[in-house]
C-alpha cells in the first residue's frame, strides 16, 4: 500500500512543480527580457520614460488646441498614403479627430480624394481639406544659376548621394524648409503634425499629444534623431554660423538678439557646435510642431539667407538638418521633446519604445532591439546626455 500512497504523492509533487514553473515562465512583467547583452542597452534608453500624459490632466488645456494632421505628397502615393492613415487613425486619431490638409504639387485626382476621404471617414470621421502648393512656392528661385545646379547635381550622383539627381526632391526640401506654414490652408491652426506616405506608427498613442504640446510650451517634437549624409549639405553650417549668424548679431549692436541661442548652449552642443556641425538632425518625417516657430520673423530671415546662397539647389539641402539647427538656435532644450513614447518607422529605421511594461499596456508591434531600431544611435545618446533631466 505504501508504494501506492509514494506514486500518489510523486503526481501531485509533479503537477504542482509544472504549475509554478509554467506561471514562471509565462509572467508577464518583462524580468526575463532584460538579462545578459540587453541590459545595458536597455539601462542606455530606460531612464527617458517617465509616466506618460493622462487626458485627465491635459484635458485642462481649454480650448482644444488649433492643430492639423499635415501631408505633402503625390498621387502615387495614395496606396502608402492609405497605409499610414489605417494605423495613424487606429493607434491615435480615431479618438481626437484632428482634421487632415493634404498638400500637392499637382492637382489631387478624384481617386486620391475619394479614397483618402472614405478612409477617413470610416475610421474618425475628421475633417479632411485637399490643397494645392502655389507655384511661386515649387521649383526655381530666379537667382539659381541653372548650370551650377545641373554640375551640383551630377557631382552628388557621384558620390553616391540619395535623391542627388532629382529636382523634384529638392523643390519638395525646399518647400518644407520654408514655405508649407504659409500655405492658406494651414492659416487657422497652431500646431501641426508631418505624416508621410508608407510610415507605421507602432504603439497606441493614448493622449492627445497637442493639449501636451501647448500645456508645456513645447515647441518642436521628434521621434528619431540621426546623422545627415554629409555631401548633401557642406556649406550649410557655414552659411548659418558665416551669413545668418553675424547678421542677426548686427541687428542687435554686436549682441546677440534674443531671438537666438548663445552658441556655445546646450542647444547647439547637440550639433557639435559651436565650431563644427556633426550632421546629426531630427528626422522630419515624423514632426509635430508649432507653427508659430517657423512663422517667426527670426525663423523667416534664417530661411531667406539659406535659400539665397543657392544650397538647396547646388547642394541638396534637406529639409531636416534645416529645421534642425533652426530648432538648436532658436528654441530652447525645454521647447523640444521627444516623443519616445510614439512607436514609429519609416524605412529604413525604427524607433521602439524599450519599457516593456509600457508596450505590452500600449499594444506595441515592434520590438527595442531590432537592428533596424536606432534609438541607441550616436545621435540619440547625443540627446540622452545632454537633454535627459
Ligand atoms: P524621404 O523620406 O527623404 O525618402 O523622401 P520622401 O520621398 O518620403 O518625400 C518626403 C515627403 O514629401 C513625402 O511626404 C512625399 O510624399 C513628399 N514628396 C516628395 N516629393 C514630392 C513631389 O515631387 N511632389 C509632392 N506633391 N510630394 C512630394
Ligand atoms: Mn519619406
């Protein structure tokens, strides 16, 4: 009888052995997913999460903030567009219905408007306006020497610079460097929010991100910050710190007017300055911001003096490192936030946010240690030790 009694006692020594290791295995507080090489890497981004914004709180900021969700882009974007409007509105604006400006070069078929505005409509049901970009805003200054333009272009071609021949992208840089807050259609807001064609946003977005802009005076947002292809932008940083700098000194008697940063700030460390630029700029396609910065009387002589040296053409001036160092002379460090709760990629990157508790909560589709995540990069960390309080 006794061995019965010992088989017995085994069985049920068994299961309840196999219930506390399955529970082990299965808990869900993350523990497991910190060990070995992960850790520090995780340590590097951790300390940037503090507790998101709760509505509750950003409710306060009455009345709803003047903002719009921004869009430049072609027709034959419309399939990528639609893409990045399914999960743009599920993971965050089939709750706060922010109305839509759609921006084109070309006039907007039927189809783009049609399909654009049944998505739309289905999902939050927010107002949806189709522009065109004016002429005098899309193409060639008059005082762009055509020829130097061409050699620029074919000198970036050989060596191997993105978009070193095309003359469109430049006309868009330059567009969003200075011109896109002045269209008619973006007249009534304060805030805007850049969404392109074919980017995922990967985690729910469970605040309203522009009662958090206008509550805590943020100025300029990002999600992703990484370095500039060098040979698209050589005479930038001298044009700014050679042109635009000593005249903004003269207008103010030898001082520096208020309206920019001292250069040896914080600000403009996190490009290398004072001396040097070290490429490193937000990534525009993802930038919400507001748009009183870039309709400043400061904003619009910087972008007068860049577009008069010809850089956008000759070169290929992008429009982020263009923003960018605006932002690190003309803001300061507590303006401009990153939003490293917004699970975001556009090819070829991905930013993810790293606490597990926090993407498991916000049902994030991404993962903080895919090689295509650069949210460790230089440029990052560059922010991380200067900016993160
Ligand atoms: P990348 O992200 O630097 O590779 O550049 P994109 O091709 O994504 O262009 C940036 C934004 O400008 C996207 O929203 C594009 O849809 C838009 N864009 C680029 N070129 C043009 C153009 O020639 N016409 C229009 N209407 N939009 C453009
Ligand atoms: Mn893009």
């Amino acid at each position: 009888m006794a061995w019965l009694w010992s088989i017995f006692f085994l069985g049920v020594l068994f299961v309840c052995a196999s219930i506390t290791l399955l529970a082990v295995i299965t808990r869900d507080d993350g523990k497991g997913q910190d060990k070995g090489r992960q850790t520090r890497y995780l340590d590097r981004r951790r300390h940037y999460f503090r507790p998101v914004p709760r509505d509750e709180v950003l409710d306060g900021v009455r009345p709803t903030p003047k903002a719009v969700i921004l869009a430049l882009c072609r027709n034959s974007d419309l399939e990528k567009m639609l893409g990045t409007l399914k999960s743009f509105e599920d993971r965050f604006n089939r709750k706060y219905r922010y109305p839509y400006v759609f921006l084109n070069d070309e006039e907007f078929t039927g189809t783009f408007k049609k399909r654009i505005s049944k998505l739309i409509k289905t999902k939050s049901d927010a107002k949806v306006q189709f522009g065109r970009v004016p002429a005098e805003h899309w193409g060639y200054p008059p005082w762009i020497d055509q020829e130097r333009a061409a050699t620029g272009r074919r000198k970036l071609a050989t060596q191997g610079v993105p978009y070193a021949e095309s003359e469109s992208y430049r006309f868009m840089c330059r567009y969003y460097s200075g011109f896109f807050h002045k269209h008619p259609l973006l007249g009534p807001f304060d805030y805007y929010w850049r969404i392109e064609p074919g980017v995922e946003f990967l985690c729910d977005i469970n605040y309203d991100v522009f009662r958090f802009m206008a509550r805590t005076g943020k100025k300029y947002g990002f999600v992703i910050m990484m370095s500039e292809v060098a040979a698209s932008i050589p005479t930038l940083w001298s044009t700014i710190m050679e042109e635009f700098v000593p005249k903004e000194r003269a207008v103010s008697g030898g001082r520096l007017t208020s309206a920019i940063n001292d250069l040896h700030s914080k600000e403009m460390r996190l490009f290398g300055g004072p001396y040097r630029y070290n490429g490193c700029h937000f990534w525009n396609n993802f930038e919400i911001a507001s748009l009183s910065f870039f309709r400043s009387r400061v904003y619009q002589r910087y972008f007068e003096i860049l577009d008069r040296q010809g850089g956008f053409f000759y070169e290929r001036w992008g429009d982020a490192p263009v923003h960018s160092l605006a932002a690190g002379l003309m803001l300061s460090a507590d303006e401009i936030h990153y939003f490293y709760d917004i699970g975001y990629r556009h090819d070829p990157f991905t930013h993810c946010p790293a606490d597990f508790a926090f993407r498991r909560d916000a049902h994030c589709s991404c993962d903080p240690f895919d090689p295509t995540d650069i949210s460790a990069g230089p440029c990052q960390l560059q922010w991380n030790l200067n900016f993160a309080a």
